[in-house]
C-alpha cells in the first residue's frame, strides 16, 4: 500500500458537526473571551496576535480540542507545528490532561525538522534518496565540507569550512537550491560558494544523506515538482496551527504557505514584539504580512496578561513603543500595581555583580520589605554571555548557588579551557594534561600517529610531555610541517615562561601575547560561524579576569579552587541566562543588567544591520521585561573594560523609554552628571530623597558606591581590586581551629594549603575555602 493509500483508508468519509455545536466543552469555560474567539474561529485563516503572557498554548490546545471535539478533524488530520522538541512534547501532554480529555494524541504535532522529516521519508525517491537517508550532524557536516574544500585547492585556513557551512545553511534557511542561489550572492566565499554548494548536495546525495536544512528544503522542493503529492497533503492535514509564526524563516513560511494554499484553514500565533532570532534567519515580515498572505484573515488579539505586574508591562509597552510598523497591541491586567521596575547605575561591572549578589541574598531572606523569594525564582538575564563571568566570579566565591541555563558555566566554556590550558602550560610544563588539550589546538598538523609519539618518548625517558615532544623532534621521530609547527610550540611555551618573571609586562599583557602568537586569537577571528563573536567576547573577558590577581598562578589557583568547590546538591539555584535563552520562561524576580549602549543594543547588531538590528535588539529588551511576574531590576555601569582599557558606557538608549511613572530611579544624582536616560527624569528633585531613604541601598557596596561618587569623576573607574590572599591572614588559623564563614556557617579547619583552607562545615560539608572569607569563630558576635 502507498503512503497516499494508506492515508485515504484513514480518511473515510467527511465529518459532520451536527448537534455537536451546542455540546457544552468544559475546556472552553476557563478562556477569557479572546481567546474563546480565538479557540471557536475554526474556518479561514486566523492571526492570533499573542503577548507575553496571555495564555497562547492554553488558547492553542484548546482550539486543538475544539477541532476534535466539534468533529471538524480526527487527531491525524491536524498539522500542529512548533519550534522544539520541548514545546511539542508540552502540548501532547497538555492535551492529555484535563479538561481537553481528546482521547489519545495528535499524529502531527511537531517542529518543522521532525514532521519534514517524517514526510521525507515517505518520498525519498522524489528526492533521489532512499528512505532510510541518514541525517548528518555538525561535525560531519563540517568534515564532508572540508573534503570538497581540499579538493578544490582552496586553503580552508583563510575560507574555513564553517564559514561555508553557514553560507549554505542561510541559503537552505530561504529556500534556495544550488541551482537558484540569486547573482547577488556570486561572492560568496571567495566566488566559489554556489559552485561548492551543488557539489555538496551531490555528495550528500551519494551517501545517501541530509542535513539539518535539507529536511525543509527537499520537502517544499517535492511540493514545488510534484502538484499531485501537495495535493495529497493539502487534502489530509484540514487544519494547520503554528506556533511561534515570528520566528519562522523563509524555508518555514513557503513549507506552510504551500499547505495552506488550498483549504486555507491555518491558524498561526505569535507576538511580532518577541521576534528575536533574525541573526538565524527568522523573518519577522512572516507575521506582519499575514493578512496580505491570507486575504480576509481574522485576527484575534490576546492582551490579558496572566503573568507580570501592571508596572512591568507599562514599562515593557513604552520601550516597545519605540519600533515602527507594528501590528500593535496593548498588554493588560488585573493584578494589583505591585512594585515600580527599579533601575539603578553602578561604577562598573563588578560593583553591578557585588551589588546584585547582595540584592539576591537580601531577597531570599526577605528583608526587602517583601515576601521572601527562592533562588529558583530570581533569574539574571545578560545580553551576551561574556558578563556571565562577572556574576559566576562573584557567586562562587559567596557561595550563592547558581546555574547557567542554555549553555555552560564561563569556565566550563570551551574556548576559556583551551586558553586556560595553555596558561597552565606556561606557568607549569609539566601539566602534561594541559599540553595534550593545545598541542594541535589550533591545528598544527599533528594528528593521532604524532601526539601518540610524543606521549611514548616521553614515557621512555620519563620526562614531560613537553619535553617528550623535544625529543621526538630531536631524534627525527616527527617530521614534515607537523614538526615544524610544534618545535615552534614547544620554543614559544619556553619563551613565554620565561616572560612571566619580566617585571615590565603584567600578565594581562602576556596572556593576550600567549592567545595571539599560539594562533589561537586568530582561529577565532577566521572562524566565520556564529558562535565565534561570543567566543572572542568570552576570551577578552577572560583577560579581563586576571586584572584582580597578581600572576597567572594565581589566577588558575583560583579557579580551580572555586570549580573544585562547584557540586550540585539539587537545592536551590539563581538563573542566569542570555536574553535569547529566557523566551518562553519567567520568574518572580528578573535582573536586567548591562543596559548601556553598545552593549545593550548591541553595537554589532547595529552596525551589521541598522535600523532592523535595532528594533530587534528593542524586542529582545521587551522580552526581557515581560519574563518579570513581580519584580524587574534594571541596571546599568558608568565604566566597563572594553580591549583592557576602561571605557565610560552610556546608559541603554532603552532606559530612556522607560515611563518615569512606572520606574523607581535609585542611582543618585550625579552618578551620570543628572543627565542621561531615565536617570533625569523628572529632574533631581525628589530623587536623591527617594534613593537615600531606600532600603534596598544600605549595603555595603551602596555606601562604597556613593563614597565614590564624591571622590571622582564619573569618567574614572575604581582602582584595580587586589584579590590575592594576604598570607598573614592564614597563619592567624590552625588546623582544629572552629571557625565561620558567611555562607556555609560554621566549621572546623582540617587541613592548611597556602592561603587556602579544608574545612569540614557542621552544614555544608567539607570544602576548600579562601582564607580571607573565614572568620574565627570567637568573633562572630551574638
């Protein structure tokens, strides 16, 4: 039986409402009336307009339910899409709860990629596959592509794989065939793109496999060629719902279109205010150009806020305010006013972290005049995730639990371990662990056969592995540009050893010298993926850390000690998460920090794309709002260290959106000269009262702040704290003495390394903890 056969034996005869209209639904009774609009709309394209927080997927899997239960489709003839895996497995479980009770799940309820993939299968042959095609990951991907780059004697050092695989994957992301890749991409990598393209389909082809793209592209191909098939699906999926119509990309919007083409009975839900992933493909014109699409389309608009406070979604609606051409809505509630979102501005980033810590811990103890808050429901929402390490730094050395959601920890991160690796080498050569993780980091043309030489010559005369790779290219063992590269290695890491003792370079310096001559700075650089931005980010914030310490000794101590000390206990956590990751969540209380222009907007987003990367950096500040129920902190710092130099930062062109009538402005006159963003709003009258009689701001780093802020300009950051150890302070401890620290509580010390001390703490177990945060426990007062 062919797949069509198969499917018109499901069919059957067509369904009939009949007296199952008036049938009372007890999913329907718990709707506000739009979105019983939006659920009992069933013919003709409908737009629902939904807002942060307004019950989108309770409205979604109810008009679901409605379709079943009003006998419009069975469970296989509903197309509901969505955008992961996590989201579809939601709603299937959603729908077998009650009140929906539809008896069993919905055949056709997935993200694009899965449901294109289950269709493909089906019709391989049209795609000159065979049906049991394997789906390439990443790194296969990136190893086919750098075969035919070879191939085509083209140095992949200067035109990278990756940089074509994300040429290819943007084609893929608007539709585009290697046959219909348009003139005014002929430039692309280096004039040969197009033409490496179409070799890569073949191969792909040959092997009888697909890419991620290809799972669209292939199928909105068999519906383009082959009416007849289309046709079949248009007749079998009656009703198609999507979610998150927003973020759909050309590929996505054709795939959709081509379905709907004949019934037109599809529905799609999104917020043009959440459209946030533009630098993946997603075209927010999809959803503005919906009722031009679908001519006579019915848009509902879901407006009741079930999440945030009316301050909250005043403030996000006045900084969205600022985008043009929107399709408009206005977001409301019936909860009481609650707190004003606060905004306050710090010196600098680390004052910002300090304070925020402070702030954390306060409200978990709910001594912020409110109700106590979890840690599981406080979450920091940064806008790149290099000013995670300002915040990780911080907590861990305060023992605030945390955990970083979307990603891993900065140190954890792979970037930060390989340039960690080789300050460990330099600063120890005998870390043969570290020189395993570099020694063809980047690639230096050594490969398995060669790393497994040096590691036998160095057990053979029971040196190092640095010293093992010495002698192998001594002894002739290793030859060719292999040996080359790494008798360069092995020179350079002698030579910069040699300069962590010259008292004329400090070691931030040294460091960026180990990253740019190894060549792994540059690796970066020529690594034209998307993730290698934020990589760079990450190892500029890398350098930026080592600005507390006096060598790099003991700045890998350091975080050693605090990785050592990192387990996780299952109890509760902070968040912290980029902005981009926080879509779809919320939490009680959010922190918003780092709002200061080039960071936030994003200079690069801006440059890259003006006016549009702009209005979508001002949706990525809308969400960030609205991922607030009770309380939303807005922060900002006067200096950042940007390139090892201190920068005096603008505060976000957004915080001059901000209504004054719903913001509470805590940074004291002055702190910007009284002029910039909301920090002046309504003049300097009243606000210095309002600061100076606020609780929030008797911490110690509130007080630091303002003894600061009489002391020197704004333009001049804080001198450099020094974070090393005073040894005095560890010879005052012995080994059995009872001692307390602020987070674990009290102890007793077991063992005595350096500065460092082993404490068995009568609640938190035994840890490593740093001397200068331990107090005798005789003077803690009562």
């Amino acid at each position: 039986m062919s797949s069509f056969d198969e499917m018109d034996a499901f069919e059957g005869a067509s369904l009939s409402a009949r007296a199952m209209a008036a049938r009372p639904s007890r999913y329907l009774n718990d709707l506000n009336p739009a979105q019983r609009e939006a659920v009992e709309t069933l013919d003709g394209p409908l737009l629902i307009l939904a807002g942060a927080g307004t019950g989108k997927t309770k409205a979604l899997m109810a008009r679901v339910a409605h379709l079943i239960t009003m006998q419009r489709a069975r469970h296989d003839q509903i197309l509901a899409v969505t955008f992961t895996n996590k989201a579809a497995r939601e709603m299937q479980q959603r729908l077998a709860r009650t009140p929906f009770e539809i008896n069993g799940p919905v055949r056709w309820m997935g993200t694009f990629h899965s449901i294109s993939a289950k269709l493909l299968r089906r019709h391989a042959e049209l795609a000159g596959l065979k049906s049991n095609f394997t789906i390439l990951d990443t790194d296969d991907q990136i190893r086919l592509l750098k075969q035919l780059i070879r191939a085509a004697n083209i140095d992949d050092k200067r035109w990278p794989a990756r940089q074509l695989a994300g040429i290819i994957d943007g084609w893929k992301n608007r539709a585009l065939t290697p046959s219909k890749v348009p003139a005014a991409d002929a430039g692309a990598y280096n004039q040969r793109g197009a033409e490496l393209y179409a070799q890569y389909q073949a191969r792909l082809r040959e092997l009888n496999a697909v890419d991620f793209g290809d799972l669209l592209l292939h199928v909105v191909t068999i519906f383009q060629a082959h009416p007849d098939v289309l046709e079949q699906y248009q007749r079998w999926f009656k009703y198609i719902l999507v979610d998150e119509y927003q973020d759909t990309n050309v590929a996505q919007y054709m795939w959709l279109r081509l379905l709907a083409a004949s019934h037109k009975n599809i529905c799609c839900v999104g917020d043009d205010d959440q459209s946030i992933y533009g630098w993946r493909g997603a075209e927010v014109g999809n959803i503005l150009r919906f009722e031009k699409d679908f001519p006579g389309a019915h848009v509902v608009r879901l407006e009741q806020n079930y999440r945030s406070t009316p301050h909250i979604l005043a403030a996000a609606s006045g900084v969205i305010d600022g985008n043009k051409g929107r399709l408009g809505k206005t977001l409301w509630t019936e909860a009481q006013d609650g707190e004003k979102v606060r905004l306050i501005g710090h010196w600098d980033g680390e004052e910002e972290a300090r304070w925020i810590g402070e702030e954390i811990e306060a409200m978990q103890k709910g001594t912020r005049g409110m109700r106590s808050v979890s840690l599981d429901e406080m979450a920091i929402l940064v806008r790149a995730s290099h000013q995670m390490r300002a915040f990780e730094d911080r907590f861990l050395t305060i023992g605030l639990p945390y955990r970083v959601i979307g990603g891993p920890r900065f140190y954890e991160r792979l970037e930060i371990r390989d340039a960690m690796a080789y300050f460990r080498c330099v600063v120890s050569p005998d870390d043969d662990l570290a020189f395993e993780r570099i020694v063809n980091t980047p690639k230096r043309g050594l490969g398995d056969k060669a790393q497994q030489t040096i590691q036998a010559t160095a057990r053979a005369n029971g040196v190092s592995l640095i010293d093992g790779a010495a002698l192998a290219i001594e002894q002739g063992l290793l030859k060719g540009k292999g040996a080359k590269e790494l008798g360069k290695l092995v020179v350079d890491l002698a030579r910069w050893g040699r300069m962590a003792g010259d008292d004329d370079l400090t070691h931030m310096e040294l460091a960026e010298i180990i990253l740019d001559e190894s060549g792994y700075t540059g690796m970066w650089q020529n690594d034209k993926t998307p993730e290698a931005p934020g990589r760079l980010e990450n190892l500029k914030e890398l350098v930026k850390a080592l600005e507390n310490f006096d060598n790099l000794q003991g700045f890998l101590e350091h975080v050693s000690l605090i990785m050592d000390n990192e387990t996780d206990d299952g109890g509760a956590k902070v968040s912290i998460m980029t902005l981009h990751a926080a879509k779809g969540l919320e939490f009680p209380a959010v922190f918003l920090p780092g709002w200061e222009d080039g960071l936030f907007p994003s200079q690069r987003s801006m440059d890259e794309s003006g006016v549009k990367g702009l209005e979508e950096e001002r949706r990525l500040a809308y969400v960030g709002i609205t991922r607030a129920e009770e309380i939303c902190t807005i922060s900002f710092a006067a200096n950042r260290r940007v390139f090892g130099q201190w920068q005096s930062a603008l505060p976000s062109r957004f915080i001059d959106e901000l209504p004054e009538e719903h913001v509470d402005v805590l940074t004291p006159p002055g702190l910007y000269g009284g002029g910039y963003g909301a920090a002046g709003m309504g003049g300097s009258s009243g606000i210095e009262q309002r600061a100076a009689d606020a609780n929030v701001y008797n911490s110690p780093g509130w007080r630091r702040l303002q003894e600061r802020s009489a002391q020197r300009p704004v333009s001049q950051p804080r001198e450099t704290r020094n974070t090393v150890i005073d040894l005095q302070a560890v010879s005052s401890f012995e080994t059995g003495e009872r001692v307390f620290h602020q987070k674990f509580g009290y102890g007793s010390i077991i063992g005595i390394e350096g500065d460092k001390l082993e404490i068995a703490f009568e609640k938190a177990g035994t840890k490593k903890v740093v001397a200068s945060y331990i107090s005798a426990a005789d003077d803690i007062p009562f």
